[in-house]
C-alpha cells in the first residue's frame, strides 16, 4: 500500500491561504513528526489529511485514490485521527470509550460482536490500561486520559494514526510516556503514525522521519533515521542552536545558544 499522499495542496480558510502547494508522501510503516511555529500550518496539514479541512486546490490520496472519493466506512477503517485535546463525554468510562472505536466495523444495528469485545481487549491492554477499564476518563491522569483515547484508535485497527499535538498540557514525565507507547505501537503493530509536536528534541528521539513546516510550505523533510541539523531548525525558528549527541541513541538533541 502507497499511504497518504498530498500533491499541489493548497488550503484556505475564512479567505486566508494556510498551505502553499504541498507535495508529501507518507509511506506505511513509520513514524512522521511535524514540527514548526505555531500557526504554520501543521495541523491543518493533518486535518486535511484526516478529511476534515477539504483542499482549495490540489488533493490527498490514500492508497492512491482520491481521499474524498472513499466512503467514510472504508476510510474509518484504514485512517483514524485523534485530534488535539478531545472531548470527552461526561462521565463516560475507559471501556465505553474504546469501544466507540469499533463503529467502522459494526453491522446495521450496532451490535458489537466478539470480534469487537476481543479488538476492545487488546487496544485496552496495549495501552496498559486494563486494571482502569471500569474507571471514568475523567478521572484519570492526564497521561492515562490520552492513553484511552488512543486506545480508541486502536480500538478502530486503522493502519494509519494521525495525532494532533498528542502531548498537549501534558508534564515532561506525560509525554515520554505516551510518545514510548506510540513508538513502541508502531513496532509491535506495524501502524503508520503521523503526528504534530512541539518540542523539537522529542520529535528527533520519537520519530523516523521529521517534517519542518513554516508560513504553510515545508521547509524540510529528513530521510528516516536522519538526524536533526542545525541550520534546518534555525531555518524554522530564527533561532541559534546546538545540536547535541545523544547519550545513548543516534538522535540529536537540539538546545538554543546561549
């Protein structure tokens, strides 16, 4: 399968261009970051990709074929999103969550099968969060809160997660936690991520492949496994930095000069 493809993307919104001629191919199988200013584009990247924000001009497909030609019940099942900061209903509980997961593949009457109990185990216990499943989301941590929504995605066994800001008002402890969760999904699964982040040294740790984006056109895009340089980030920000050896992994860690 060929994935998400974006070709000449152009968006606008409320008359404002947001993206200036995107040419991007996600290919299956790997982890994408996406970083830049605030207001570059990144999430309106991904929403678009997620056949929410519908193109001015150019297009998204997956697996080749036009996203907006796919029936919303097929591309449930290949494409989940979980969009920065989601709502959650009141005084739901994490098991009644990830099982809203399974509405892709339920029949006409919404019956859930053992397919979907046995689909609502294992996105539970990949997520470490079995011993809570009868707990309320609200009244989680907000590590564990983020963990059931991805369940959720999981729930829906897409081969594509796109993640909106996942580590959003989360504390530094928060967000290794779910960004090792997403890696490690990605491992054991094989499940294509694609996520917007905000701190450049956990999107060199955390990802195979980094996306810069700034003024809605991509500034640079690094080969999988390629390291951070320098310039590429100061080309983002307008910033001096350094760009560290880690201890223990072949990544960068990006601090700014002094």
């Amino acid at each position: 399968m060929t994935g998400l493809e974006a070709s000449g993307l152009r968006v606008e919104l409320a008359g404002r261009a947001v993206l200036h001629g995107i040419d991007l191919a996600i290919a299956d199988g790997g982890v994408t970051a996406i970083i830049g200013p605030n207001g570059c584009g990144k999430s309106t990247l991904l929403r678009t990709f997620a056949r929410i924000v519908r193109p001015t001009e150019g297009g998204v497909t997956l697996d080749g074929r036009d996203l907006w030609d796919i029936d919303a019940r097929t591309r449930a099942r290949r494409l989940g999103f979980l969009p920065q900061a989601p709502q959650t209903p009141e005084g739901i509980r994490v098991r009644a969550l990830v099982t809203r997961g399974r509405t892709p593949h339920q029949g006409r009457f919404g019956l859930l099968s053992k397919a979907d109990h046995a689909a609502v185990d294992r996105a539970i216990e990949r997520v470490g969060l079995t011993a809570f499943e009868h707990r309320r989301v609200d009244r989680l941590s907000g590590g564990q809160r983020q963990r059931a929504w991805i369940a959720l995605a999981l729930a829906q066994e897409t081969s594509i997660l796109l993640l909106d800001e996942p580590t959003t008002y989360l504390d530094p402890p928060h967000q290794v936690d779910v960004l090792r969760l997403v890696r490690r999904l990605n491992r054991e699964t094989g499940i294509t991520v694609v996520m917007v982040l905000h701190d450049i040294t956990l999107a060199s740790l955390y990802a195979d492949r980094v996306i810069g984006m700034r003024d809605g056109r991509l500034a640079f895009a690094t080969e999988p496994g390629e390291r951070l340089a320098p310039d590429q980030i100061e080309t983002l920000f307008d910033m001096q930095v350094h760009a560290l050896d880690h201890p223990t992994a072949d990544r960068s860690i990006i601090v700014p000069r002094d």
